[in-house]
C-alpha cells in the first residue's frame, strides 16, 4: 500500500522576508502550493525557485484565500502553513513518520493539532497561554463533500472538519512579530477587523458602563490574568511588551466597534 503524500499549503503577500525559510523546512513535502495575491517584491520568484505551484490570485479575506489554496491541493494530507511559519526539523520528521503509517485507507484520524511557538521579537513567547498555541493545521484530504475549510471570518480564522483529532507531539515556528513596528501595525489592522466582528455580534458598548467595562477594564483584567496569573512575567522585557500591547489591542477592538455602531446610529 502506498504511503500518503502531502501537500503544503500558503498564502502569500510581499512576503520576501519570510517566504524562503517557510519553503525550506517544507520541501520535504510532495506538493508545495502558493497563492499569491499580487506582491510586488521577490516572493512569486522565490516561491518558483523552491519548486512550488504558484497561483495568483485577488484578495478574499483571510479564509477565503486559505481555502482557494486547499482547493489546489491533491496530496492525500493538507498542511497549510502562513509565509511566516517555520517547521523544525523534528516535526518535519514526526510528519514524515506519520505519512509513512497513514497509508490513503486508514481510518479515523481526521487531522492533526500542531504545537506552536510564537517568536516576539526574537524571544519565544513560553508563557502567558502563548504556548503551546495548538492549532488545527494539518488535516486529511476529502476532495469534495466534508473538505477541510476554514470558517469564513475577517480575522482569526480556524480550520473546521468532521472527524478524530489528535497532536502531534514536536512544535512549528511563528516569526510574526520581529520588531514592534511590524506588531502594532498588525494590531492596528486586527483590531479593526476584530471591532467589525465585534459591532457585528451587538459588543457596540452603547450603554456607560458596557463601554468603560470593554474600553477599561476587560484590557485591565486581560493582562493580569495573562501577565500574572499565566506567568507571562517569566518571559522578561518582551513578555511585558507583548502583554501591555495586546491588552491595547482589546481596547482598540471594542473602540472601534464603538465607533461603527455609532456610525451606523448617526
């Protein structure tokens, strides 16, 4: 019985930077799918230096253009991966393990968690529920009805499928965030994405204290109970940053979505 390959799956927007080191760690796998959406810099050219099936494709949101890579996949296991991902060497090697026993008939395992780290500003984040930041990523590929997607939000979205879930036991790598300029912008947008969300599910803060609770205090209670009380302070300097400034993204999100409620009222 054949063993079952792998297609890896990413998204991409001048994304230079990142995108040969992402490659890299994934050119084990059978397929390597990028789907680009309109970079002006190196990243269609280095992702065809790496082997990989460049597609271009406009803007569909977040999920929208995960879900147009998933579609261009053939491997029997989709792994979809952002450009500024990384796999180490010993998940690489418990996935090629894994394809190894998963012959294309074996049941019941539907897809894969995967542990996460998250680099800020060239520190792992241990602390503060920042790891392991589990993540549904590497899921089975049903061709059709039941195909893994991913849940059609602005922002923050997840990986949805029917079936048995288990974790991998070794952990990829999130370079999001290198210096502060590139995280503030990031929260800057992620709030207003979140805010829209927000304003969607009626959180517009249209009463005193919804307002001074969302704007105040849920920031306030965010980072001592990710600071404090999940030990965030063991990370030093830039776990104090990444709590202070994550807790400002809360109070950005609902601001925003204040002011699109009150927006919409006027």
């Amino acid at each position: 019985m054949p063993r079952s390959t792998l297609s890896i799956a990413i998204i991409t927007l001048n994304e230079e930077a990142n995108l040969a080191r992402t490659l890299a760690s994934a050119k084990f796998a059978d397929e390597l799918i990028v789907v680009d959406s309109g970079s002006n810099d190196r990243t269609v050219e280095i992702a065809h230096s790496f082997g990989a099936k460049v597609f271009t494709e406009p803007w569909r949101g977040f999920a929208g253009q995960k879900n147009f890579a998933i579609e261009k996949c053939t491997g029997t296991w989709i792994l979809s991966l952002d450009a500024d991902e990384e796999l180490s060497i010993e998940l690489q090697n418990e996935m090629k393990e894994m394809l190894k026993t998963h012959t294309e008939t074996s049941p019941q395992i539907e897809g894969y968690r995967l542990r996460r780290r998250n680099i800020f500003l060239g520190r792992w984040m241990r602390h503060g529920g920042y790891y392991p930041d589990l993540k549904l990523r590497l899921v089975r590929n049903l061709n059709g009805a039941g195909a893994p997607r991913f849940t059609e939000r602005l922002v923050h979205e997840s990986m949805q499928i029917a079936g048995r879930v288990e974790t991998l036991k070794q952990d990829y790598l999130h370079y999001g965030y290198p210096d502060l300029n590139t995280y503030l912008e990031h929260m800057n947008q992620y709030s207003m994405l979140g805010g829209r969300i927000a304003a969607a599910k009626g959180k517009n803060s249209r009463s005193w204290p919804a307002f001074c609770w969302d704007i105040v205090l849920a920031p306030i209670f965010t980072f001592l109970w990710n600071y404090l009380f999940r030990l965030g302070f063991l990370d030093g300097r830039e776990g104090l940053l990444l709590h202070l400034y994550h807790s400002a993204y809360v109070s950005w999100k609902y601001a925003k979505a204040w002011q699109i409620g009150r927006s919409e009222r006027s």
